[in-house]
C-alpha cells in the first residue's frame, strides 16, 4: 500500500498522528487520527478523509474538519429540511456546494421533490465522500432526482431566473474557494433564481465566533427578502459546538409550516427541534437586533 505524503495541517506526537486545525490566531482544535484514509491536491484544494477516534470518517478540507460521521447528520437535517418543510409545495431544489451529499441524501427523503441540482466546484470531494463517507453520502448518488453538476455555483446561478423552489447554500467557511458565497452579489442572483414564493437557506457560521459574518449575512438576506430567520443547531464538531442558519423567503414562514410533512427517518431534527431552532439566546438576539 502507497504510504501517503500528510500535508502540514497532520502533525506527529508522541508517535501518534494529529490533526490541527488553526481555528483563530487564539484557538487551536487538535483531533486524534486513527488513519488518513487519503489525501488528495485538487485543483481547488487539499482533500482529505480521515479516521479519528471520537468523530468516526471526516472529511478534511484544507485543514479544516467539514462533516464527521459521528454528527454530520445535525447540521446536514437542519439545513435541508427546514427549508423544504417550510415550503408548502417544494418540487425543484438547488444546492450550492454540499460536497459530501449529506444534504442531498437528506432531500432524498421526500418523494415529492423532482429535481435536486447538486452544484459543487470540486468533483474530487464528492468522489472521495462517496466512496469512503457512505454513512454521510447515503442514498443521494443513487437517486435519479440527484443531478450532480460540477461547476461554479456563482456562474450556476447568474443566468437562472425563477427556476428552484428553494436553494440550499451548502457552503465551508468564508475563505478560499468559498468565500464569495457569502458575498451579497451571490445572494442578489440566488434570489433570482428562485420562483416567486422560493425560499432560500445559508449556514452562516458560529454565532459565538464567527458572530460578524452572521450579522452580515442576515442583514443583506433582509434587504433583498420580507422573511428572514435565524435559527441554530448545537454540532460538536464545529468550533463553539453551537452553530447558526439563516432562512430568507419570499412568502412562507417557518414558524408557520406545517409540520406533518417533516419526515420520521431523522436522528436530530423532530417537531420540537424545528419549533425550538427559532428561539434564540438573548446574546443573539440582542446582537442581530432582534426583538
């Protein structure tokens, strides 16, 4: 077997293999490896799959942990399904980016929809997770609705108009590759894209850490839509362990959705949880200016 070559992100201590993730210039997460399953260079950036001990198979982007098997599935049932729920008659539906399919394997779940266009730049991700994060990738690459298309989701996106139901920002951080995906231009042609009554959702960082890009990120959604949401999830795996959405929507609410049409085959996201995601600390609130 061809010993693989660790990018500078892997540090050896004590004998054993660390991940280290430069989270802040005054934080640093380490994560015990069990195995590097492999590490790729693509044309975008450095893909890895790891084991580790506490988090299962992750995957690794550029030195920072993206989806782990161990709580991937929060944050990947809290971004789709909200959304498609809060939609009171999804058909088509748009991800950018979402790389290891966890949320198109959640999509996968409602039969209604007929059209699920996956847009993720780098295809070496999607290999990679589909070969070796099946418990995330799951159902999606053998779902026909699943139309995989690997390009840019900023050029994707200018010339769509009124195409999608709702669109699904699946996005890594706000550096690199991703970083104009949190840019109000991007936000301008996803919105077009969307049919009258679409609705739109974007992972918008840690509201303990990354408390900025959310506030930005909420501010130019209420701009451009009459609805917008914030709401959050706790995945440990993620710096801070809580974690927050944005939801923008022409027509429909998400404190008014009808609920019944949630799925039962999750294991985060319930009635309670969809109800509850809404409420929101009083440091958040006070921060965004929310009464």
């Amino acid at each position: 077997m061809e010993k693989i070559q660790l990018p500078e992100f892997f540090k050896i201590i004590n004998g054993e293999t660390w991940l280290v993730e430069d989270e802040r210039d005054n934080m640093k997460l380490y994560y015990r490896v069990k195995e590097v399953l492999s590490s790729k260079k693509s044309p975008f950036q450095h893909v890895n799959i790891i084991d580790s001990y506490d988090f299962g198979r992750c995957l690794v982007l550029d030195g920072v942990m993206q989806t782990t098997e161990f709580d991937g599935y929060i944050y990947n049932e809290m971004i789709s399904h909200i959304p498609v729920v809060t939609h009171q008659n999804p058909k088509k539906v748009l991800i950018i980016g979402g790389g290891d399919c966890g949320v198109a394997n959640e999509l996968s779940k409602y039969k209604e929809l007929e059209l699920v266009d996956m847009v993720e730049i780098d295809k070496v991700v999607v290999d990679e997770c589909v070969d070796k994060l099946t418990m995330i990738s799951g159902n999606a690459p053998n779902d026909e609705r699943i139309n995989f298309l690997f390009e840019d989701g900023i050029k994707f996106v200018k010339d769509k108009e009124k195409c999608y139901d709702v669109a699904i920002v699946d996005s890594s951080d706000p550096v690199g590759p991703a970083e104009v995906l949190f840019s109000e231009e991007f936000y301008v042609d996803l919105k077009k894209s969307l049919k009258d009554d679409g609705i739109m959702v974007c992972q918008s960082q840690s509201p303990i850490f990354h408390k900025e890009v959310l506030k930005r990120t909420r501010d130019i959604l209420k701009k451009h839509f009459p609805i917008v949401r914030t709401y959050k999830a706790v995945v440990p795996s993620y710096p801070g362990g809580m974690w927050s959405f944005t939801l923008a929507s022409f027509k429909y609410d998400p404190l008014n959705a009808n609920l019944e049409r949630l799925v039962k085959n999750t294991k985060y996201i319930n009635k309670d949880i969809f109800k509850s995601c809404f409420s929101l600390p009083n440091f958040m609130k006070e921060y965004l200016d929310i009464e």
